[in-house]
C-alpha cells in the first residue's frame, strides 16, 4: 500500500520510509508491454490505434502523462520537516 509521507500522521507514531526504485529503462519497457498486452488497460486501444511502434508509444503526447518519471516526482514532493 502507499500512503505517501503521511502514516505517521495516520497511525500518530513515527515511521520508518524505505525506498526501492527499478530501473526506469525496464519500468517504462515494463509499462508497454502491460498496456499493449492487456486490453482491459484505459490505454490499451489508444496505444494499439496511435503507437505502432515503443518510439511512438514513448513520445507520444497522451501517452507521456502515463510513461513519465513519476518515481522521480514523487520523491521529489517528500515534505522535510
């Protein structure tokens, strides 16, 4: 589960936050395939209609919300105290 930076607040005792990160070379190989391969994703039929190939999937402007480095954005909006 992801709480963000906020269980401690949730549960008011301090917590310990570990981090892993995957690579973003296969994270964003690992979303392609997810999306072209499962027709039940949102992006699914977009991506097999617009994206004939992982160059147009990955520069593709509808896509680009979907495919980018929201690990980084999310460390980045760690609240320091």
């Amino acid at each position: 589960m992801n709480f963000g930076f906020y269980l401690d607040k949730l549960i008011s005792r301090p917590v310990h936050t570990v981090t892993l990160l995957r690579d973003p070379r296969s994270l964003l190989l690992s979303i392609y395939k997810h999306v072209t391969e499962n027709s039940d994703d949102f992006y699914h039929q977009y991506v097999i209609q617009n994206c004939s190939t992982i160059d147009l999937f990955f520069h593709d402007p509808v896509i680009s919300s979907h495919v980018e480095n929201w690990q980084t954005r999310y460390l980045a909006s760690y609240e320091r105290t």
